[in-house]
C-alpha cells in the first residue's frame, strides 16, 4: 500500500542543529569513538555532544550494529546509532537503515536527521532504502484504524545531492518493484482475481514496458489444456500476461522470468483443509514477483532485454472443475494425468514454459511459484528451494541471493525422483510419491524444458512471514523482486 517514510537529501544547506529533525550520531565499535560526525561538538554544540557521550558511558553503549540509544540532553534529544565495525554498501547498510527506521515509529523520532557527509554516495543510499523498505505498510482497508498524520522524515545530509539522485532514483525504483509485488500479495482474492490483476500489470506501460495480455480464448487457441484445466472451476477466465523490458541491444537474447499466478487456489476437488486457507490468496506470489522484478527493471532503466510472463487463474471446486483423474494435453503436446488438483501450479507453469521457449528463445528462464509445502518441510522459511539444469545460472542466482539476502539453496534433480512421476495411462502424472515433493514436482516442470538454461525457485516458505524481518514487515515480503534485478544487473553470459 506504500512507505510510511519520506527520504531527502541535501547539501550543506541543508538540516542543520536548528531543524526539527532529531540529529542521528553514528558511533563506530571500541577505540573508533564518532564516525559520523566526526566530531559532534563543533555540529550539535558542547551541551548535546557532552550529554551523548555520558549517556553512551553510563548505559554501557557498546556501538553495536544496530544498537540505538536514545538521549535527552537540555537542548533536546538525539539519537545515538551503533555501526560496529563501520558502514559499507549493500545488504548490512540495508538492514542498518531499517533497524533505524524502527527508532522511527514513535516520537519524537518520527523526524531525524542523519549527517551522513563522509559516508560513501552508494552506502548512504542503501541505508536510506533499507528504511524506506522497512516503512512498508499494507491500510487499504482498514476504517477505523489510527493512522499517522504524515510519515516519518529521514533528512540527510550528503556530499553531493547532484551525485546522490541517480543513485537514489534506482534505489526507489527498486524500492517500488518490491512495494509493488507486496501490495499483489496482501490483496484478498474477491479483490485481486485474474482480470484485475492484468489490469494492473497493464498500468505499467506508464513505465515503459510492453504490455499484453493473452485472454481465454488465445489461450484455448493456442493449446495451454494444461493451465486452463486447472481455472476451469472458477467464474473468472483465466489469463497470461507477458511484459517486456527492451534495455539491452535488439539482438541480445531476453532473460525470461515465469510466475505463478494462482490469484486463490482452494485445492479444486481435492479441497484444501479449511483451517489456514485464507492465505491462499497468496498462492500468486510468483507471479507478484515477476510483475514487482518488472516494474523495477522499467522504473531504473535496466540495460538487459527480459521477458516477464505470469499464469493467472483461480483454482476453485464447481461443477465444471477439473477432476482426480482426468488427462489434459498440455501445450507441449505432451499429456498429464491430474491426480491431484492442488498440484495445480506446475500445471499452469508447464505451459508457460513451452511457450517461452518456443516465442521468446531465451538466453536463460527463471520461474519462481509458491508451489509445495514440501520445500518448506526441507528449509523451513529460511531459504527458497532453487532446482536448475545449468550450474552457471544456479552459481548467478545462488549470489544474487547472498548478495540482497534474498537466500535460497539448490536443490536436486535426479531420475530416481522422476521415475515418480510415471503414468498408467498418460506420459505422466502431476505428482510423484509422498517424499521429496518438492524435487518431484521440480523434475514435472524440467519435463517441459528443453535446451534452454533453467531455474526453478520454490518460495512457498519465503513470500509470506509470520513475523516482522530487517526489511520488511510481519506478512508480504517481496520476496525475488531484489534478487532478481540483481541478477539481471550481474548477468554473465552462461558457459555452453
């Protein structure tokens, strides 16, 4: 729904001791004493410098990453900050700005001011996002519920606001992309179902990008009996939407990114318990992620053509549903025994990746879908499962991951896991035996993939947290949309 936080950025005259804002005094671990400023003194005046340095000594401040104190000195307050070893560009300044976010939310810190003159342009914006990122707040339908009067305000004074914008403008574009793909994900389903998330995804071209949407019937025409078996069941037609970003030269082969777009997915016949089904309407966090990744790689100008491609249908039990049992042609031409209607997602993503390859010929497809509990059995919610054909792109994704936080482990693939999925009476079924279901549902989707380098990333575990993490709140995380840019930023052309 949006950022509970305004960021600026200013130059020398810029908030000085005068302004409302709360001054931030960055103190570095043991011997380092004030980094930023340097020397509060000469910036705050003696009273606000000798007060913090007491405060510091008397609470036992040790200077930690992360660790805040709060100071009330006669000419008002201050916030001390711990940076530990120091501050640099990337995940930990991130998380370092959103952990100074949460000194935010009450007063009379709703407004600080950071002096952030010596700090690196790249380390500041990254702190400065991290805050933004934790600012998140999803209110569209509460009534009743009291809200700020405005947001919170992080001034910041910096070196050069001339060199800063850039910078910042493609941390905000980033910051968008994952504001955005947390918005799809919070959305209940009698809101957010496969029309109107197209129609969203439409919008976008107000970026740039290239925008269309392939209905029903195109996709009856073209053979997707794979993905429309599984929104037969609902009133609501089911719909791909493919978004393209042209950034790099005209020939360079796009990088493809696929999502699950299961907008609420019951189970089908083989109905899910009720208990915990309400969260089903995120079962479209892949496909949030992709449209988030997009939206981001338009609004920072990327320079790399990729290829954005969602599934979007509802899995629900009437009398027109897909039944256990039933054999559907899948666009490849190969066939499908359905025994199990909450195996839907590989169902919806087969398609799409037969159709992919075929338009797009692509340089590498990465698909991301909160496809199986299983994956959350094997990692818990710490990591995303990654299942890949190609070692190169699996090392690239692998570091991107480490590289924004956004973690995930690979996973096997195997024969021996694939032989599960062997049909009576079709080239195969739609889930394998009852251990290792997330490798069997993998090794269904590698079914339809050729030649072309391929990932798959199970973020069953990750698009949703149960608790509040360093950038963003307790329910949608966003999860890809930072690691995927990232990996289009880092892209190295893959080996073979």
């Amino acid at each position: 729904m949006g950022y509970q936080l305004e960021v600026s950025f200013h130059g020398k005259s810029g908030p000085n001791k005068s302004s409302k804002g709360v001054p931030v005094l960055i103190r570095g671990a043991e011997a380092a004493g004030w980094l930023f400023p340097a020397d509060p003194a000469n910036v705050l005046g003696n009273e606000l410098a000798t007060a913090a340095e007491a405060a510091c000594a008397g609470a036992d401040f040790k200077s930690a990453s992360k660790q805040f104190l709060a100071v009330h000195g006669q000419s008002g307050p201050l916030l001390v900050a711990g940076a530990g070893e120091g501050l640099s560009a990337g995940l930990s300044a991130e998380e370092w700005g959103g952990a100074l976010y949460r000194q935010m939310r009450a007063k009379p810190f709703r407004q600080l001011r950071l002096d952030g003159r010596g700090i690196e342009t790249e380390t500041l914006a990254d702190i400065a996002a991290g805050a933004l990122l934790a600012s998140y707040e999803f209110n569209r339908y509460f009534t009743s519920k009291k809200k700020p009067a405005e947001p919170a305000k992080l001034m910041i004074l910096c070196d050069s606001p001339a060199k800063m914008k850039p910078v910042w403008a493609d941390r905000q574009a980033l910051a968008n992309g994952v504001s955005l793909a947390r918005d799809l994900l919070y959305e209940p389903a009698n809101q957010l179902y496969p029309a109107e998330f197209a129609k969203r995804c439409k919008k976008l071209a107000g970026l740039g990008l290239k925008v269309e949407v392939l209905a029903e019937s195109k996709l009856r025409q073209l053979g997707m009996g794979a993905l429309l078996g599984v929104g037969q069941g609902s009133a609501r037609d089911s719909a791909v939407v493919i978004m393209h970003w042209q950034g790099g030269p005209k020939k360079q082969q796009p990088l493809v990114l696929v999502g699950k777009g299961v907008c609420f997915d019951t189970g089908g016949i083989s109905l899910k318990p009720a208990k915990g089904m309400e969260d089903m309407k995120w079962d479209m966090g892949g496909a949030a992620a992709v449209t988030g990744t997009m939206a981001a790689l338009a609004g920072r100008k990327a320079k790399r053509n990729i290829i954005g491609i969602i599934g979007l249908v509802e899995n629900m039990p009437d009398g027109n549903a897909q039944r256990p049992g039933d054999v559907v042609t899948s666009l490849s031409g190969q066939t499908i025994e359905v025994i199990n209607t909450d195996a839907e997602g590989r169902l919806v993503l087969a398609d799409l990746l037969t159709y992919v390859q075929d338009k797009f010929k692509p340089a590498a497809m990465v698909d991301l879908a909160t496809l199986t509990g299983a994956i959350i059995v094997s990692l818990g919610k710490e990591y995303a499962g990654l299942f890949a054909n190609n070692d190169d792109l699996a090392e690239q994704i692998e570091q991107a991951g480490r590289s924004t936080g956004e973690k995930n482990w690979r996973m096997p693939l195997g024969k021996a896991y694939d032989n599960q999925l062997k049909s009576h009476i079709a080239d195969m079924k739609n889930i394998g035996g009852p251990w290792g279901g997330s490798i069997t549902a993998a090794c269904f989707l590698q079914r339809f993939v050729k030649k072309t380098p391929w990932a798959h990333l199970d973020i069953a575990g990750k698009v949703w947290a149960d608790k509040a993490g360093p950038l963003h709140p307790a329910g949608g995380t966003g999860y890809g949309v930072r690691l995927l840019n990232r990996l289009a930023d880092d892209w190295q052309d893959l080996d073979g």
